[in-house]
C-alpha cells in the first residue's frame, strides 16, 4: 500500500532544508518563534544559549523511509562525509522542516538522546544545516556531558503543550484551507503545535503512527481512511448526542429560547418512542413497559439531558456560553478531531498531501454549516469531550480545554482572531 500512497504523492527536491539568507543583507523572517530566536542567537554567536534552546524543544533527525523501522528503535543518525575527512550529523528545529518527501521521514529526537546514542564516528552535529540559524558542535566526550546536562535541567516532555504555535512563513493564505486548519485548534494547542502548516511532521514519524495506533486504533492506510472519513461525517461520536440537542433546537424553533427541561425529556421520549414503531412497524413494542431494552434507552436519553443542563449551566458560569447561551450540536468534537486527522495520517503517511488538503477544506465546510462563530464551535467541541470522557467530574478533561478556550478565545496570535468564521 505504500507504493500506491507514494504514486499519488507529491515527489520534489526539498528533501532537507535549504534556505537562503537574503542577499540585500536584510533581515530573514524565520518561520516560527524558536526560529526566531535561535538566528538572534547566532547573530550574537551565544552557541550554548543556542544548545540550551534546543534542549528544551528537541530537534528531528532525517531517515530514510527504507531504514526507518530500525532507526527509529535504535536511534541511529543519518550520517555525510564533510571534504575534510570529518562525519557530521544533521538534525533539525521543527520550523524548518521541509515538505513531507516520500523517499525520507523526520524522527524527533532529545538532546539527551543524541548525547547517549551519537555514534562514536559521527565529529559534528550540525543543527539547521543550509539555513541562516545553522550551528555546529563537536561531539567529544565533554561536548555530550553538557548536552547531557541541558537536557536533564531544561527538558520535560509536556513542554510544548497548552501553546498557540503559529508559522510566520509558509501558510495557506486566507480561504477554506487556512479555516479547516483553524479548527483543529484546540488539539494544536493542547500538543503545541503549530496549527497553521500543511508540511505536517508532528511528533516524528515513529510518534505519529504510535499516536494513531494507541489513541485511535488506526495501523495502516485503510484504516485512516476510514477513520478520517468517519470523523468528517460526523459518526464516531455517538448519534444520540446530537439527537437530544436537536430535539431541544426544533422546541427553540417552535417557542422561543425558553425550553422547559421536563419538556424537553418528553420530546426526546416521545420522538424516539415513535421512531421505535415507525422502523419496526404495527404491533413494535414502543410504550413504557413493553420493551425493557427500549426503556432503559429512553431514560439513558432523558438523563443525557438532564447531564447537558448541568455542563451548559457551568460553561455559562465559566463564561464558555453566554448568560442566556446553549450549546445546539456537538458536531465540532468530530470536526476538529478530523483536520488533526488529517495531519496525524500525513504524519504517518497514510494521507497524500492532496488527500490532507481536501480533507481539511471538508473540516471547514462542515464546520461553517453547522456554526456560526469560533466561540460557538468551541462549546461545541468542549461539550462533546465533556461527554465523552469527563462523566460530570468537572476535571482535568473540562479545565484543561477551558484553559484553551480561553487562550483561544483572547490571545492576537490565536487563529480564532486571525482567521474569520466566516470570509466576507
């Protein structure tokens, strides 16, 4: 299946970074904040400051896809001979990366790994070769105590979560594109990565298929096709989420903003009652008393109602709803999970670049028809993680995303401040 996912791929040369100092002498624009700072940093010639930076974010080495099963388990560096006789190792800031190549994938790597695992005939370690922050380090002995040093003092791997990461180069420009990538924003902040970027790394290669396997049980293309798929149709979260909300939405509709909660329960009751009848015809058990399995459901149902009160009156007290807001679908919980889907399988490299792209613009289509505003869509996304994994506990799994909503909601870097719900 690989061979069928690389003919459709995009072949091109930019097989490692390669960039180019402006050559009027002016300022180059680095493409993210690490970047940024790593080039001021070479401009002051502060090579340890540098080291410690790296230290702290982590850095991607090259391997080639032949090799990459067993490079990935043992660590090993992709290696070139320099004119001098000398080896020199090639590692990467995440900013940098080039377009995903279907001949090489990039494998994250801590600095404290590349102290213990630098094989002993590797003389330099050259970070961000062939860009304007590149840095070199010899790789004696005492050299690898400090990188030890660093790593054990600055590194820890929750360091790059709950972040807004833009890229200043790079980007789509305005347009459905940049809109389906903005609405993966929630699980780019929780991760820290940068929310704005088709040239999709992630954590590695090796990480990415991990992260899909473990958290999704997705192992192959097929089986993030399919996955994909589900999410952009809105049917991995359970049907009866929107159902009880839709319910709540046609009395809105029909009366006005003030629903009766008991009201609502029998609307729900009633509607799944008659559906009961209609698919199973004349004579179906539907009334109360006549169908256990059926009874148990519709007071599942009426009390999920009853649980959407409860988060909806903490979100208004949170100010995540207005005073007087609700929340009308909790189809933003499949919609932002599927443009990081997308960028999960093109991490994996299950996706094209094409498929990435189409399925992104599909996220943003799905989302603006079934929203009206960032906020909104975000109540959304919350309450369907709420329902999904919190059961009323009001922990980790609901502060956790109200602390990005409401970065989210406020930062000027934030895509749901830079990028319109809807274009004019």
């Amino acid at each position: 299946m690989r061979a069928a996912v690389e003919a459709d791929d995009e072949y091109h040369d930019d097989v490692f970074p390669s960039i180019i100092a402006p050559p009027d002498g002016s300022r180059w624009q680095a493409p993210a904040d690490l970047e940024e700072h790593l080039y001021e940093l070479c401009e002051a010639d502060d090579a340890y400051t540098y080291l410690r930076a790296v230290a702290v974010e982590g850095l991607y080495r090259p391997v080639s896809r032949a090799g990459q099963d067993s490079d990935a388990a043992t660590g090993a560096l992709l290696t070139v001979t320099l004119p001098d006789g000398r080896r020199a190792a090639q590692v990467y800031t995440a900013g940098l990366l080039p377009r995903p190549h279907p001949a090489v994938v990039y494998e994250y790597v801590t600095l404290g790994a590349l102290a213990e695992g630098c094989p002993d005939d590797v003389d330099l370690l050259v970070i961000n070769a062939a860009t304007p922050c590149e840095q070199h380090y010899l790789t004696s002995d005492d050299e690898r105590e400090v990188w030890a040093d660093l790593h054990a003092r600055h590194h820890r791997p929750d360091a790059r979560a709950d972040r807004i990461e833009t890229r200043r180069t790079g980007a789509p420009g305005p347009g459905p594109l940049l809109h389906g990538l903005a609405c993966g924003a929630h699980l780019c902040f929780a991760n820290g990565d940068a929310w704005n970027t088709l040239d999709w790394h992630g954590a590695g290669h090796h990480n990415e298929v991990g992260r899909l396997a473990e958290s999704w049980g997705v192992h192959n293309r097929e089986g993030w096709l399919a996955m994909q798929e589900g999410l952009l149709a809105r049917e991995v979260s359970p049907w009866y989420w929107d159902f009880v909300l839709g319910a709540r939405s046609e009395l809105i509709a029909r009366q006005g903003p003030r629903v009766d909660p008991e009201q609502w329960r029998d609307v729900v009751e009633s509607t799944l009652r008659g559906r009961a009848l209609e698919s199973g015809g004349p004579g179906t058990p539907h009334l109360p008393g006549e169908d256990p399995e059926l009874d148990g459901f519709v007071a599942a149902l009426r009390g999920l109602a009853g649980q959407v009160l409860r988060y909806e009156a903490r979100f208004r007290a949170d100010e995540l709803l207005p005073p007087d807001g609700v929340v009308a679908t909790v189809a933003a919980w499949d919609i932002g999970r599927a443009s990081k889907m997308a960028r999960w399988g093109r991490g994996a490299r299950y996706a094209t670049h094409t498929e990435l792209r189409t399925a992104v613009e599909r996220a943003s289509a799905a989302a603006r028809s079934a929203y009206t505003s960032w906020p909104e869509f975000s109540a959304g996304y919350v309450l369907g993680r709420c329902l999904h994994f919190d059961d009323e506990g009001f922990g980790p799994w609901y502060t956790d995303v109200l602390h990005a909503h409401r970065i989210l909601t406020t930062d000027p870097d934030s895509p749901w401040l830079t990028v319109p719900f809807f274009e004019d």
